[in-house]
C-alpha cells in the first residue's frame, strides 16, 4: 500500500508524503469560486456542491500518510459557537499550491475562505490564520471510516466525519463562508493540497 520513492518520501494511493519535510501533499483541482461552502476539500465522489477543491485521492491514504508522520488526531472538536484549541500532536498548518510562470503560487487555505458577517451579509475577512484541527475522522458501528464513505477531507464547519476541521469561531455557521476568488487560479485549475504535520 505505502510505496517508498525514495530520499523520505513515499506514496499511498495518490497521495505523496515526505519524512523531512512532515509534509502531505494531495493532487486536486479548483471546484467552486463563488456560492456558500461549508469544505475546504472533499473527494470527487464527495460534496463536491460545496467544496472549495475537489480531489481524486482517497480520503484513508491521506489519513496513513498523516498517521506515518505522527499526527495525534483530536477527537474533541471543541465547544458549538466558538473556537477549539489546536494541540500541538493534532496540528496542521495546510496550504494549495500551483504551477505558474516562474516559482509556484501558493496560498494558505485559510486565505482561500472569506467569512462574511452574518447580519449583512458583507465579508469581513478571511478564516483566521494559524493551525488546523486534525480530527483524523471516526470509525462507524458498522466498521466503515466515516471520511471515506462522505469523501470529507478539510472541513469549514464542524464535520466530526472530515480528517480535517477549521478550529475558527465562524464553524457552525454553515451560511456564511464562500470562496475567495481572488486568491485561486480558474475553476479546474489543478493544484495541490499540502498538509504540514506539527
């Protein structure tokens, strides 16, 4: 399943990941740049309706890759109606890069997400800066892993079923996140998804 590429880096499935550099770095495309999201990524065969990019990759490969780095999942998302607190074992700093002329693009995912004010609907900013939450998903009763079977990579709001969730105050408001088009390339453009283990 994990094939060794060499120099610390290895694959599983489509997903790449590198020992040095406690980095994951996952293929995807710009699905939506404009209307309400509630994800950041999701599977092709997820809800792709109202996620930022979509990816071919499996969402149980990125989770071997994040667990052969060392990542210590966080199961508690925290309290409704504010922020979580990031430990360090379940942190992940996650950005998408592309290819360009001269060096690749690159973006902080969080920068990729305007919030806007839930009165007037006008955006007031970004999601906040820093860590997200790897909550690395749960195991159903019937023993299937909850991010495979809804193709939830990277959550905006409280997604206990996603790898990864936005630790910010604004995630359980499903109505007021939508993408910022002004820091992604054109719908389908590919890019890629890295996540940095802490």
């Amino acid at each position: 399943m994990v094939r060794d590429l060499g120099d610390g880096r290895f694959s599983v499935g489509e997903v790449t990941f590198d020992k040095t550099t406690r980095t994951i770095t996952i293929p995807a495309a710009v699905n939506m740049r404009e209307e309400a999201v509630e994800y950041v990524l999701v599977g092709n065969s997820g809800k792709v309706h109202e996620s930022v990019f979509s990816t071919p990759a499996e969402a149980r490969d990125i989770h071997v890759a994040a667990l052969l780095l060392g990542v210590k999942p966080a199961s508690d998302l925290g309290p409704e109606n504010s922020a979580a607190t990031v430990s360090r074992g379940g942190a992940v700093v996650a950005w998408a890069e592309w290819d360009r002329n001269g060096p690749p693009a690159k973006v902080f995912l969080n920068e990729t997400v305007n919030v806007s004010d839930p009165e007037t609907g006008e955006v007031v900013g970004t999601l906040p800066s820093g860590a997200w939450l790897y909550n690395g998903s749960r195991i159903e009763a019937d023993g299937v892993f909850a991010a495979s079977r809804d193709a939830s990579i990277i959550s905006i709001i409280r997604d206990g079923a996603a790898l990864v969730n936005n630790p910010g105050a604004s995630r359980d408001n499903d109505e007021i996140h939508t993408p910022n088009a002004d820091k992604l390339p054109k719908k389908g453009h590919p890019v890629r998804i890295v996540l940095q283990v802490k």
